[in-house]
C-alpha cells in the first residue's frame, strides 16, 4: 500500500499471510497475519489495532458483509498474528484490513491486502495422476545415441494437451497443479505464471507441493485448451554425485496431476482435471535434465499444440498412473523465477563459429540465445563454466554434470532458443556451431533462484569489501534454489545442514528467508531417524548417513534462529521434538557428554587450512550448544521441566569440555583457530581464562601474517569473536587481507562469487583438485551477518526477538572510514552507519516503530556525544545516555537520529 501523505502518522505497510505478501493459495487453516509500521515521528508505537475480513475488497467498508471482524485489539503486537476468524473455505479469496492506533491513542493508518487459500481438503481434488503410456515408449525417437550431450538421457519429457468447452465467459478460473517432475503449464497458447521449475524439491515421499494459478484471463469461451510440458526434474533426473538417476531415490517418470477450476456468474462450477481424456506427444524438447541440460530440436516444434488447434496429429491417449494424490501440501513459500537478466559483458571468437561469452559475473540460470537466418537443422552447443583456464571453459570441476545445452535449428529469420527445465552455474559460455556471427545481444543470461525477497543491503568506503558483499550475495542467489545447495555447477547441489546453519544468519540479513527456511526445514524433520539422528542433507538423497557434529545440529540452530529473527514461535514449535531427539541421539551414544561416538562421516572445521582441530572438541562443542538452544527453545514454548532439564545437561556437557580440552593456561586442545572459536562462541571456558583463550589466539593469527586456518565451521566465528572480545583491529586486518588463504585472495583473483575453498586456485598450485572445487558456495561467506552486526552495526540484543530490542554497534576499524547498512527487519526498516571525518564520529540510526534501541557509540570522551547538533541527553527520543568505558551508550525510542561524538583512537592492521 501507498505511504500515507503524513509520514508523522503510523501506518502499517508490507502485510504478509504466512510471511508472503498476496500468497496465492495456502495451505494454512489458521494462517497468521503481519505488517510493519513506519512513520517518521519520534517515539512512534502501536497501541492497539484492527482487523477486519471480506470476501471482496469493497465489503470491506460494509460491517454487514463482513466474514470477520477482530475488533479493536490493545495490543503493540504486528508480527504474525493468529487467525481468529471462522473457518476457512478452500479455494477463497479474503481480503483484510488492518487499522492501527499509536501510542497516544490517536488513530494512524490503514492498509489493505488479500491472500487466497487453496484446495484445504482431500476430496477436494478429483484429478488424477497422468503420465506416458508405456505401450507408447517405443513410437519416441530417444536422444541420439552417438550425441555425446545426450548419451545419459532418457525419453523426451511429457507434452500433454486436454481440450474443453467453455459455455461461456467465466468470473473466476484457478488451475492447481503438480507433477512428479517439474512442469510448465500452458493454456490456450500462453505460459501460465513465471515460477520455473515447480513444483520444485521437497521430500517427495512425505510432502509434494502443489501450485495455484489464477488464469481468469486466459479462459475464453468455447473452446479451450489446457497443456503442459512435464521434464524429469528432482523425480526421476540426476541428483547429486550418485551415478544413479533419481528414479532408484522417488519413481521411474514424470507426471502430471492438475485441476482447473472454472466459476460462471451464476454460480455454477466446471471442473478440467487431468484424467484418460488427456492426450500427449512428443515435442521440440528432446531430453531436460538439471545436471546435464536441456535437448532442443526446433524442427520437431508442434505449432499450436497448447492452444485449439484444428487438425493437430500425433497425440495418444495417457495412461492413468496412479488415483491417489499422494502426500500434496500447497506451496508455502515464493517459487523459483528468473529475477534478472544479465548482458554479456564480452564475446571472444575462439575459432569458426566458436565464441566464448562472459556475462561479467558467476550466477546460475540459464542463457536465452538468438539465432537470425539459420538453415533447419544446424546443431548448435551451449557449454558453461565458472571459470577460464588459458582462455578456455574450465570444465574438470563439473565431474559428471555436462551442464551442456543443445539446440537444432528450425530455420528462419529468427529462433529464440532457451532451456527451460535445466539450471547451470556459470560466468562462461561457450557457444559452438553458432551460424553468422555471435554478438553481445544475441546472448543473455537469465538469473533463476528461489524469489525469497530482498531486504538487505550494506556498504563501506572499501570497493574490495563491497565486492566481498556482492560475492556472498550472488552465492546466496545461486545456491538458494528449491533447498540450499552446497554448489550450483557439478553433479551435486544436495541440501547440506551445516553449510546451511552457518550462513543462515547471513542469508536472513541480505533477504527474507523466514518462508523458504520453514519449508526446508520440514525436511530436515522428515529425515530424521528413529533414534534421534538428522542426516547430512534434506531431502534425503544420495547419502542415507547419520548426521556429523555441526550438520545435524541445523536441526536445532535454524528452528531457533527463525524464532529470534522472524519470531516464528510455530516453527520452533514444529521442530522441537526433533531438535530434542537429536541431542537425546547424543547423550545416549555419548554417555561420558564427549561428543566421541556416533558422529556419522565427522568432517570438523571442514576445509580448514594447513591445521587440524580436534573432532570430538568441535562435535563436544557442538553438543553444548545444541543443548543450551534446546534449553532455550523448552523455555520459550512453556515447556519448564524440559528447559530445567537441558540446562543441567548443558552444564554438564560444559564442565566435561572444560576438563577434556582446556588446560589451565588458556590453551585449548589442538591450539588451532577453530578450536578457540568454539571455545570461546559457545561460552565453553572458565572466565577467568577467556582473557588469555584470546591472547592464544590472537597470537596465532599474528604468527601467521594475519591469516586465517579456519574452514566452514570456524569462519563464520571468526571476526565476531575477535570484535567481541577487544580484538577487532584483527578482525579487520583478516577482513582487508589479499595474500592466501583470504577473501580477498579470491577477490584480488577475480571471484565473483564466494568460492568453496580458500584454495580453489592460487598463483603457487593453479587449481585445486578437480575432485571438489566449486567457484560459487556460499559458506565461507558466513562473514556477512558480522558485516552488517558489526561493521555497520546492526544487531539485536540477547533477550531481543524479530529485533524488538535493537543493539547498534557500529565499529569503526581497518581502512574503513564509513559503513553503512539497512535491513528490512520483521518489524521495518532498520538502519545504521558510520563516517570519520575530521576526529569526528557520526552515526545515524533508523529504528522502526514499536521497537528500541541500544546504540553504542565509540568515542574518547563521553562527554561530547551530540544528537542533531545538541546535547544527546535533551533530544527527544534519546531515552538515557551512558558513559562507558569504550564511549557511550544511548537509549532511543524509534526514529531517525544522528549522533556524532569525538571519535576514537584507532589502531590498524589492515595490510596497505
């Protein structure tokens, strides 16, 4: 909704029904409602609000046709409101109001929105599984056997057409659909919505999404045609390393279930599901596989075959597969989209109608490609990479996956080629037996991930770490698609728990991923096995093993950071008999509280650099932790005797850590990084020892040049250790570090994206193994959430939850001389940066409505801290002002402030 004229006014804006803005379709009986207020006065706050629901918009302004209406509510509460209306009917569009009142009682704003829900009850479908006859299999020309891009493919992928009559023009069409497979859905000539790849990947065999489409629009009357292309996807495709197709792990073909649901004005119903009557047949699309690529051969293009038609040929009946609908839930988080497109930046002609294409930046997706005045049937080959080696596509590290597109041409003016059921991680193309001439606008690359919305942003006076940031935001980009990937190029893109838990904290600053993680982390649940043990990926592909320390432990670190980040109380609440099994799994394995037994394949600091931290310190500390949250989490769900209960566990897991691996000088077991970090993140040491744990490990980065050993699990503790505990001049000199093993090795040598080990290529050994090697992986840009926590400053306090209670730190250092960060929060826009100039500090602040803050300031002189050029402790907003030891700290209600004080003493070990 449009801001109101009066930015002084609180008003609500950004509504969300289950953290989607106008979901289409869910599932949820009892769905919760949220918005976040804005305005620009100081100390803004909701004192109490209102919701009210119709069936249409406009009744929304008639009391006697409303569905339902809350009523005034004195409540400051705005995020994720329970439901408390009548039953929900399936397959209904709400529409609702919120109304607010702010702290003084004076009525602010309002703003509107809908959601729509889906089919709630299995009687609701009456659709049927379809799929290809296999009488028909041998009518299908394969793939040709001696074409080395299609040798591991299978049968053409499903073209299937229903046509129907329509007495008249219809007031409201929806199509719910799915397929055991991934689909495109068509009517009457047009694509149907801008998801790919859906119904994306979940644990088939407990949970099949389906989508809902509102295709009034394109129903038309008389006769009309339904159709969709159906590829083999995540159900029966490459998955993963495994040289297997996905048809040992889900079924042996794709199939499509759909229910078109069409309203008339006078009330009547016409339902077109999918059923015998159902026709298919081969088209253009000769093979599609997500790790291979996609087949085209333009000249077997059937026109108009997904719109009426006369005198269309060739289709057959389907066979009916299967009557039940199986496990089918509706989507509950945005789908995969194209987000952007992306020019070619470059195109070098490396031989006869050979050209390699750089689009200037590693991403994933997909290439839409021009093709002017060819003759039928030239073959053209689309290859892609991340990276060059001598002026050619490096290749080795794709390992199975042939990431290779091919298209024939169909002859004329002008072909518009592009994949549409294959995704590739690449910066390089290669296009080989490109008739004419390749320019830069005939080639694009288009962006394809999961369309979890943006929120965040961060920047600073150093163009190297703002590149670092954008790294780690395209690494987000591209491996958040359907799960989080671990890679996006070779034959794997499993869903690996730790990879996930580390970055999710960095994930939820750059966008809203309160949606997508929920969902995953059904997954997650589904995996677990009867004794307790999560497993190394969700879904469960590929590898079928109890989980390792620090990756079966996402179980209990996501569900909890979604509580105190989004305040997903439901989430933490579904997972925690899960997140309890696991730590029970644990303890009974491990009755002496040494995480030493059952540690599935123990990977420790995974990719740790020149060191070896101890594997049963990291699981031990692990362990800890997964009980203290476990602790935490019984606590915040009411559940007393369980919180007592882990909270004595923790202690115990604590004091066996302290006598098994710290020794009375500070020390830990293994004198790695890591293994400091752990110690020290986790709050595993005695606190008369932390000071000299610090010393230990200062000491070792310094030994080292100011370099780094950590790998997956150390990274993401690194700097905010450091900065936490008086030592951020290190934490910078890491952060601003070029020589290996650093981010900006990788940066100064053109990354783009974050890569998967800090070695992946140096000027000393070239590229690393080929065995394992991606260029875009998102983990070791774990460092992210302390870009924004404490570079820029924006964080939360310990008993703050959805950053109800705002902790802003901003901590000048290194060769910065401003950062700066915003964040779209649960609650609002959250802002904070800082600039030195002239001895000065300033600090400006954005606090949402409702919420407050605890900013510190830095500062020699405590004494000088001004808000708005007056003294801080007169302004309005400024609750209370602190003299600390490190400078002083402001209590402010919500608002717009700028600070400025005498700026600190500054000590840098940032290289020049």
């Amino acid at each position: 909704m449009t801001r109101a004229v009066n930015s002084l006014l609180l008003h609500p804006y950004a509504l969300q029904t289950e953290q989607r803005s106008e979901p289409l379709g869910i599932g949820e009986r009892h769905p919760r409602l949220s918005w976040k207020l804005h305005s620009d006065r100081r100390g803004a706050a909701q004192s109490a609000y209102r919701i009210t629901v119709a069936e249409r918009a406009a009744d929304l302004d008639d009391p006697t046709r409303l569905v339902w209406d809350g009523g005034r509510q004195e409540s400051g509460v705005s995020l994720l409101v329970p439901w408390d209306g009548p039953t929900l009917k399936s397959a209904l569009r709400y529409h609702w109001r919120v109304e607010v009142w702010d702290e003084t009682g004076t009525t602010g704003g309002t703003a509107q929105s809908w959601f729509e829900t889906g089919l709630l009850h299995q009687d609701d479908w009456s659709a049927v599984w379809v799929g290809r006859d296999p009488v028909s299999l041998p009518h299908f020309d394969p793939p040709q056997d001696d074409d080395p891009e299609s040798s591991a493919l299978q049968s053409p992928p499903l073209q299937l057409r229903r046509a129907f009559d329509v007495r008249s023009q219809p007031v409201r069409a929806r199509l719910y659909a799915t397929a055991r497979g991934v689909y495109e859905p068509h009517l009457n000539g047009s694509r149907i919505g801008a998801a790919e790849l859906s119904p994306g990947w979940t644990e088939y065999h407990r949970r099949l999404q389906y989508q809902t489409y509102d295709v009034t629009d394109l129903v038309t009357e008389g006769c009309n045609v339904l159709a969709a292309i159906v590829a083999d996807g995540w159900w029966c495709g490459y998955i993963g390393f495994d040289p297997r197709r996905a048809a040992q792990h889900y079924g042996d073909g794709p199939a499509f279930l759909a229910q078109l649901v069409i309203d008339f004005a006078d009330g009547s119903r016409q339902v077109v599901a999918t059923d015998a009557a159902w026709t298919e047949q081969p088209g253009a699309i000769r093979a599609a596989d997500l790790l291979m690529g996609q087949i085209v051969d333009a000249r077997r293009h059937t026109p108009g075959w997904d719109a009426p038609t006369p005198g269309l040929t060739g289709f057959r009946p389907v066979a009916v597969l299967h009557t039940e609908h199986g496990p089918l839930v509706a989507e509950p988080d945005n789908p995969i989209r194209v987000t952007r497109d992306l020019p070619a930046t470059a195109v070098h002609q490396q031989g006869p109608g050979r050209y390699i294409v750089d689009f200037g930046q590693n991403m994933v997706g997909r290439v839409q490609l021009t093709v002017r005045n060819a003759e039928p049937g030239q073959r053209i080959v689309l290859r892609h990479a991340e990276v060059l080696n001598d002026g050619e596509l490096y290749l080795d590290n794709l390992r199975r996956a042939r990431a290779a597109d091919v298209y024939t041409t169909g002859g004329g003016d002008k072909e518009v080629f592009e994949p549409q059921f294959t995704f590739h991680g690449f910066r390089y193309v290669e296009v080989d037996h490109y008739p004419g001439e390749l320019t830069a606008i005939d080639v694009t690359a288009r962006v394809l991930h999961s369309d979890t919305p943006w929120t965040g942003h961060f920047e600073c006076s150093d163009p190297t770490v703002n590149q670092l940031q954008s790294n780690i935001a395209w690494g987000q980009r591209g491996n958040f698609l359907a799960v989080p990937t671990d890679c996006p190029q070779r034959d794997e893109r499993l869903g690996w728990l730790a990879d996930a838990q580390i970055f999710a904290p960095t994930a939820s600053r750059n966008a809203d991923v309160s949606a997508f993680f929920a969902r995953w982390m059904r997954d997650v649940v589904d995996g677990q096995d009867p004794d307790g043990a999560f497993r190394d990926v969700a879904p469960i592909v590929t590898l079928d093993r109890e989980a390792a320390p620090a990756w079966g432990d996402a179980g209990v670190i996501i569900p909890w950071h979604l509580w105190r980040t989004y305040g997903d109380l439901r989430a933490l609440d579904h997972s925690f008999e899960a997140m309890a099994a696991w730590v029970e799994h644990i303890r009974r394995h491990n009755p002496d509280l040494r995480w030493r037994n059952r540690t599935g394949n123990s990977y420790g600091d995974w990719l740790q650099v020149g060191v070896n931290t101890p594997r049963d310190l990291l699981a031990t500390a692990y362990f800890a932790r997964s009980t203290q949250i476990v602790a935490e989490a019984a606590e915040v769900l009411g559940r007393l005797d369980a919180s007592a209960e882990y909270r004595t566990l923790h202690a115990a897991i604590r004091s066996a850590f302290i006598e098994s691996y710290v020794h009375d000088d500070g020390t830990v077991e293994g004198g790695t990084q890591a293994g400091y970090l752990l110690a020290l993140a986790f709050g595993l040491l005695p606190q008369r020892l932390v000071e000299a744990a610090i010393g230990h490990l200062s000491a070792d980065i310094e030994k080292r040049n100011t370099t780094l050993t950590t790998g997956f699990v150390g990274t993401a503790l690194l700097c905010p250790v450091l900065a936490d505990h008086g030592r951020a001049d290190l934490a910078y000199a890491l952060l601003h570090q070029h020589e290996y093993p650093s981010w900006g090795h990788s940066i100064r040598h053109g990354a783009t994206t974050i890569w998967e080990r800090w070695d992946g290529w140096t000027s000393h050994s070239g590229f690393q193994s080929a065995a394992m090697n991606s260029f875009n992986h998102y983990s070791l840009g774990s460092v992210g959430d302390w870009l924004f926590g404490r570079v820029a400053g924006i964080d939360q306090t310990p008993g703050s939850v959805a950053y109800g209670e705002l902790l802003l730190r901003p901590l000048p250092g290194g060769r910065l001389t401003w950062a700066r960060a915003e964040q779209e929060t649960a609650r609002g826009r959250v802002a904070c940066g800082w600039s030195l100039a002239d001895g000065v500090i300033t600090v400006t602040a954005t606090v949402p409505p409702g919420a407050t803050a605890v900013v510190e300031i830095p500062t020699v002189d405590s004494s000088s801290v001004q808000e708005s050029s007056s003294p801080a402790a007169s302004r309005p907003g400024v609750l209370g002002v602190q003299p600390t030891p490190a400078g002083a700290t402001l209590r402010l209600a919500s608002g717009h402030y700028t600070i400025s004080a005498i700026a600190p003493e500054l000590t840098s070990l940032a290289p020049q």
